[in-house]
C-alpha cells in the first residue's frame, strides 16, 4: 500500500469524485432498500406476526392467494387432527372499509377465533367487538370503547393494540362470525380465507395438502400470496439490483481508466523489482479504501435521512439489513469490477520501462 | 583482482520480423568487473537498448549465459529475476521514470517497501543516499518540482538505494544540457567507484566519455573488442 496511499492523496480530485459518485449510489441504494423493507412491512407485517409456522390455502391450480383462497371449516377442522400439527387455526382476510363519525377508513380485516392467539388480545374479541391496530385506530381516531362500523355493521373497540398491516391497509382483528358477516354470502357457510397452522417435524404437509386438496406454505413464502406485494417488491428489488450493477460498473470502469494511466508507473515498479502481487495488493487496497470510505460515508448519510423520515408518513425501515447490507453489497459488487479492471497490471511488460518517455 | 559483477557470453538475441526474424544480438560477450563502468556506444537501432534489457533480465536471450554478481539466471523462474532485479541490479532509465505521487525520498523508500524492510530504516537509508547525489534538501519535493537533471539524480539514488552490485544506465544525458549531463556521467562514476558497482553505461555521446573505464561499440548486433579509455 506505499504507493497506493500516496496515489489517494496525490490524485485527490479525481478519487474524491469517484469517492462522491460512490457515496451517492449507496446513498441512492441504501434509501431504496430502506424503503422497499418499509413497504414490504406495510404488505405483510400482519402475515408474517401471525405466532404460525406455515399457512394452508385453498387448492384450485393458479398458485397462492389471498384473495381467492377459500377454507371451509371441515377443512381447517381435519387439519387439525392432521399428525404432528399442534394447532390449526381459521383465519379470514377481507378488505373493508371503516367508520367512525366523520372519519372513514380502508382496513384489512382478519377474522380470528375466539381466543386463538393469531390476533393481539383474542381473548378479549367477542360478537360486535373488534381490536384496533394503532394506525386504524389512528385513522378513524377512535379508542377502546368508542363505536364504528364496519361494511355498515356496528361494533365497538374492544382495545387498540399492535401496528399490523396488510397490502398497506392498517389491521382490525374481529371474531370469526362478525368476519363471516363482512362480506360471505350466508350460503357460503363457515369460511376463513387460510389455516394458520403450528406444527412440528413429524408433519407431513405435502400429504396432507393431497388429502385435503390445500397448498402449504411457510409463513415468510406466504407473503407472495398477497398480489401487491410481489408487483411492489420486484419493482424495487430491480431498481436495487440496477443500481449494484450500475456502480459496479462505474467502478470497473473508472480503475479501469486509472490502470492505463499509470500503466507506466506499474512498468517502471516491475523493472525495479516489484512483483505483480505487490502490485495487484497496491491497486486493490487502493480500491477498497475508495470504497469502504464511498460506501461508509454513503450509509451514514442514507441512515440520517432514514432516521428523519422513519416514523413518519414514510415507510422506512433503518437496520442493519438496510444500511449494512447494502453498503457490504456495494463493496462486494465495487471490489469484483476493481479485481477486473486492475488485473490487465499483470500484462504490463517491464521492458516498456525502457526508454519510455513519461 | 576485482571480481567480475555483470557477465555475459555468447548472447544471441532476435525478434519476430515479418516473416523471419531480426537478429538484435549476435553472440555478445561482455564481461564488467565490480567498480568499474563500461560504456557501451553504437547507433540507434544497433543493439543497445537490447543488450541493456538482456542484463536487466528484463529479456530472455535466445541463447548464451547472463551471469549476475555470480548467479546464472538460466532456468530462473519469474518471480526469482523479479527479486534478482529487486536486490541486485539498479537501473537508471532514460528518462527519470519517477511515480508523480511520490517525493524525492519516497521514491527511494518504495524500493526498500518492495524488498520489506522496515520504514524508519527505509527513510534514513533514502535521506542518506539522496545526500550522496547532492539532493538531501530537495527530498520532500515531488518530481514536478525538480528540474531534470534533479530529476535523473534521484533516478541514480534510487537504483542505488537497495547496494546493487550491477548498476544499468540508458542514455541518462539525452534530456539534459551538456554540462549537466557531464555532472551526472562525474556522479555516476564517483558512485560505481564508492559502491563498487559494476556499471554498464548505453549512451551515443561519445563527447561525455571521459570518466568511464571501458568503451565498446556495438553495430549490427556484435560489439567491437572492448577498449581501455586511455588505449581508445
């Protein structure tokens, strides 16, 4: 690293700008990963909360869906004899709209037994009475004790409890029966949208979903099951994507140029003795201090901005996973394209250094 | 009896030309005892240049034995002449060659770096060898704030920065006036005699010839029998 340290330093502007260029890709990616995580949990923070290992939709050939999934209860009652699965439980999903005086509100409501632990408070949920998540509560600023109504059905609050939220619509948990009078026919009989099932490694699902024409999946798989959030996630992942490739290549690009510059200094350190390891240690050292301060100054800035928008109107989220990653990412990404273009150091030919004019 | 630094014999050199190829050397033997400096003079396109890379081990001849202070370098690997140039043999190049981003000082220092000794020793190492080519206030200065004949001065402190016991110079006077190319050709010779280098010294000025040992002339690929300067 002799030389390499006194190249950042001899060359600033033109480190610094590529330094900068750097900066501002992480900063670009890091607040796009913290808004696709913050999306994300705005589709699907209620799915994945759900205390249940894996969740059982209806089988009808098209592939997973909240929307068109359809569980009777003869279904979700043989799953829960079903070896190895410790509980199966009724869960219904429907959009609704909700109000409170002058207030409305677009909420998701999940229909839970009784007392069955899949919603915050269960136990408190009976007919007519539904539990809030904050932001529904929030939105239609009513508290425990207050009334609405829901798709023209009265209840009341029975408490306001969690931030769930489903497909970017803010969570009320009701019983299952006051679920049924949403929006079924009565016609339809006993119906929940999925099985959310507990169980352990004696289970066997695949066979279980033969006999009972269902499809398992995992709870984190059942996210692709809400329709948004697959068109959402894979817009933003793509964006993502572009852009580690993107500053990949401006990456590459740029030792690329540095390399043939100093192709003569490379040829004059080889004439004088410096083995082509040395060298490529020197100009990879180089690039990874570019990056490691690129992408550290890139987080920080992408962390502060997360931190001022987090807890507002913004979906945000500022973790490890949104900040870290994505700066290792860009690291990773940054040093392969650098490892790419500074590899030419090992054709240059030490006898250029002879008689060459520089 | 001086023992010989720089050896070599028979050495055959050609090129790919066209369809055949170019004869560059033609069973060269020159041999350069420690201490003394050997200047080789010829015209442009005569072998010079290629007789100077062959030493430097820079070039692998077709055939014929380089022999550098006592090591063959026949069936020597890459990275073992990399480390032979590194330790044994200096160059001062035509033009100074020197890396923009390094000072005066580090441009000596980066040879002790490549051959892993320590820093501290590295940099009163460099400030002493600079002192010895008259360049000990300048060090902290960076190429393009050194005039050339400062410039090819620190090219000769750095080739005898790590104690080579062959010293290769190409040209060293082509960019300078010729006083100051008369006081580089005094420097050179006053440190092949202090170190007891075997210096090899390519030039086409025969004009600034005064201070070496022996002068031979290569043409066609082939030297003339080398000459005492004072027999010359």
């Amino acid at each position: 690293m002799f030389v390499a340290w006194r190249d950042l330093r001899f060359a600033k502007g033109r480190f610094a700008l590529m330094g900068t260029v750097i900066m501002m890709i992480t900063v670009l990616v890091g607040l796009l990963s913290g808004l696709t995580a913050g999306l994300g949990r705005e589709n699907t923070s209620a799915i994945t909360g759900l205390p249940a290992d894996h969740l059982a939709f209806s089988a009808d050939g098209r592939g997973i869906s909240f929307t068109d999934s359809r569980i009777d209860r003869g279904t979700w009652t043989k799953w829960a004899r079903v070896p190895g699965v410790t509980s199966a439980r009724p869960l219904g999903i429907a959009m609704t709209k909700a109000q409170a005086g002058s207030a409305t509100a677009a909420l998701s409501a999940f229909g839970v037994q009784r007392g069955s632990g899949l919603g915050p408070a269960s136990g408190d949920l009976g007919k007519g009475t539904v539990i809030m998540s904050t932001k529904a509560a929030d939105a239609l600023k009513v508290k425990a004790g207050d009334a609405l109504t829901l798709n023209g059905h009265k209840v009341t609050v029975a408490a306001v409890r969690g931030a769930a939220m489903y497909s970017h619509t803010p969570v009320v948990w009701t019983s299952l029966d006051d679920w049924q009078r949403l929006g079924a026919s009565p016609e339809d009989g006993e119906q929940a949208t999925v099985v959310a099932l507990s169980t352990t490694s004696a289970a066997d699902l695949p066979a279980a979903d033969r006999t009972l024409n269902t499809r398992t999946v995992s709870s984190g798989d059942a996210v692709r099951a809400i329709g948004s959030f697959t068109a959402e996630n894979g817009s933003l992942q793509l964006m993502r994507g572009f852009l580690f490739a993107i500053s990949a290549l401006v990456i590459g690009a740029f030792f690329t140029v540095w390399t043939i510059q100093r192709s003569g200094d490379v040829a004059v350190l080889k004439a004088l003795g410096a083995s082509t390891g040395y060298l490529l240690r020197d100009a990879l050292g180089q690039a990874l201090i570019l990056l490691v301060l690129g992408t550290g100054t890139g987080a920080l800035i992408a962390a502060c901005l997360g931190a001022a928008v987090s807890g507002g109107a913004i979906p945000f989220v500022l973790d490890a996973g949104t900040v870290l990653v994505p700066m290792a990412v860009m690291i990773a990404l940054g040093a392969l394209g650098a490892a790419l273009s500074v590899r030419r150091i090992t054709s240059v030919d030490p006898l250029t250094a002879l008689g060459s004019a520089r | 009896m001086t023992s010989t630094g720089l050896d070599l014999t028979g050495i055959t050199l050609t090129y790919p030309d066209g369809a055949g190829r170019l004869t560059a050397l033609d069973g060269v033997g020159l041999a350069v005892p420690a201490g003394t400096i050997t200047a080789v003079v010829g015209p442009s396109g005569s072998g010079k240049s290629s007789l100077l890379a062959v030493a430097a081990t820079l070039i692998t001849p077709d055939s014929g034995r380089v022999v550098i202070a006592g090591t063959d370098t026949h069936g020597l690997s890459r990275g073992d002449l990399t480390a032979l140039r590194r330790t044994t043999i200096g160059i001062v190049f035509q033009q100074p060659n020197l890396l923009p981003s390094l000072t005066a000082a580090e441009q000596l220092q980066v040879m002790a770096h490549l051959d892993g000794r320590s820093p501290a020793r590295a940099r009163a190492r460099a400030l002493e060898t600079l002192d010895a080519v008259g360049l000990a206030d300048q060090a902290h200065r960076r190429p393009h704030q050194l005039s050339g004949g400062q410039r090819q001065r620190v090219t000769i402190a750095r080739a005898l920065m790590n104690d080579p016991a062959v010293l290769l110079v190409d040209e060293p006077t082509s960019a300078l006036d010729h006083d100051r190319g008369a006081a580089v050709l005094d420097l050179i010779a006053t440190l092949t005699r202090q170190k007891a280098t075997a210096t090899v010294l390519v030039t086409h000025d025969r004009a600034l010839l005064t201070t070496v040992d022996t002068i031979t002339e290569v043409r066609d690929g082939r030297l003339t029998t080398p000459a005492r300067r004072s027999e010359g």
